[in-house]
C-alpha cells in the first residue's frame, strides 16, 4: 500500500489493488450557516467543487472517497444543501465512482445517493483498509488495520524564532490505545490499529491539533497513544513527533 498527499486539495491517495482518492470534509453548504450567525460570504459550493474536480484529473483514482460530512447543516437540510447537492453529487459521479462514508452532518444525504454508494456509519474496509467519519467506535472488524477517518479538521501553526507563523492542515498519525476506556470487552482482531486523521478538504473549517490532543471530542480522538503521534503537513511534509510541537509550545 501507497500514500500519496495532494496538497492542494487536501487529498489522500491510498493506492494498493486500487488507487483510491480520498477527502474528508467537504461541509458543503456552510455559508448558510455562517449567515445564520451573522457572517455573510457568497456560496463558495462552485469554487470548492472545481477544486475537488481538479484534484481528481491530477489524482486519476479508480473510485473517489468521500469521509463524511459532505453537508454542513445539522439536524436537517438547508434550501442550499438542497438546491446545491444533488448538482454537485452528479457532476462527481460522471466523473469517477463514488463510496460515501456519512458523517454526523450528513443527515439526509441518503436522498441525494445512488444505489451502492453510501457504507456503513461505523465504517467498512476496502482494499485492506479502514475508512469511517471518526465520529463514532468503528465496527469490530476494522481493528488491526490502518483506518483513514476525517472529522477533526486538524490544522497546526507552527512559529519560528522571531514569531512568524505557518498556518496549514494537517495529517495527525497515531496509534490506537487498545487499553482506553472504550475499548474493552471489544471483540476485535488482534495486532496494531493505526489511525490517519485527514485534514478538512473545506477551506473554512479547521481545528487546532494541540486542541484535539488535549480535548478530545471523540472516540477515536481519546484512545491514540501520544507518544506514538506524528504530524504530517497537507503536502506530505514531515513535521516530527507530536512531542515536539508540545516542547515548542511550552516554550
């Protein structure tokens, strides 16, 4: 198995028997929702879309993985989700086949899915590994493989030594706790799980990873191993250890 980062999209390409392209994140629909609490932007659904558009002709998968949230709005769907997903869908799937894992905004996105598209919640294996959203325990069988999840938006920023700053989504590589609270009386295959947070391909949404390790907010987030965490910048640049950017931190 081969990764190949995309870093304009973010994009993940996991190659193997297949080469699948993989995002995280979408959040189409957001401006609505920004609007609602009194920040205004023009729909960016047109310019996402052509981004992810792009990222396929340069990626040239044989299946395209959407990792949940492809809409924004929760618990119900906008008049722009509405008006804006069926539209977008199709354009994707005249051009590539797509597998839809849906995520805890994705509420009503099975009205927009066509037969054989949308996976389990708690996530399913393919070509030897594990995809879900990361908003919930996978499903049993999924241990013991690398599982690809999204949901955590993560987002590092990086100082030097007069105080300039790199601000970029990230890849956060751990290793699940098989100990964590959680996690027992779990039947699940023996051996190392392994875990790549995707970075939001949504250029609105991100999360500080510092956040995240200290306050997790799911699962998945509360049972890795910190000191077995690597970041890894959106182009596949390798950042180090986790522990280093804790030590510059508390500098």
């Amino acid at each position: 198995m081969n990764l190949e980062f995309i870093g304009d999209g973010p994009a993940l390409v996991v190659e193997g028997d297949e080469r699948l392209l993989v995002v995280a994140d979408l959040h189409f629909g957001i401006e609505a929702d920004l609007a609602a609490h009194g920040l205004h932007f023009r729909s960016r659904s047109p310019d996402r879309l052509e981004r992810l558009l792009k990222t396929i002709e340069e990626a040239d998968p044989d299946r395209l993985v959407l990792l949940g949230d492809i809409k924004h709005s929760i618990p119900s769907l906008t008049r722009q989700e509405y008006q804006e997903m069926p539209g977008i869908l199709e354009a994707l799937r005249s051009r590539i086949p797509l597998v839809i894992f849906p995520g805890n905004h994705d509420i009503g996105i099975e009205r927009f899915a066509k037969p054989g598209e949308l996976q389990p919640r708690d996530g399913a294996i393919l070509d030897g590994v594990g995809y879900l959203h990361g908003h919930m325990y996978p499903a049993p069988h999924l241990y013991g493989h690398l599982l690809v999840i999204g949901h955590h938006h993560p987002f590092i920023s990086l100082k030097d030594d007069v105080g300039c700053a790199l601000l970029s989504p990230a890849y956060i590589r751990a290793v699940v706790d098989n100990g964590a609270p959680g996690l027992a009386g779990i039947d699940r295959p023996s051996g190392s799980t392994r875990l790549m947070f995707m970075p939001a391909f949504n250029e609105l949404a991100g999360y500080d990873i510092l956040k995240i390790v200290k306050d997790p907010f799911s699962p998945l987030s509360r049972c890795m191993r910190p000191e077995e965490t690597e970041i890894i910048l959106a182009d596949g640049t390798f950042i180090g250890p986790l522990s280093a950017i804790l030590s510059d931190e508390d500098d």
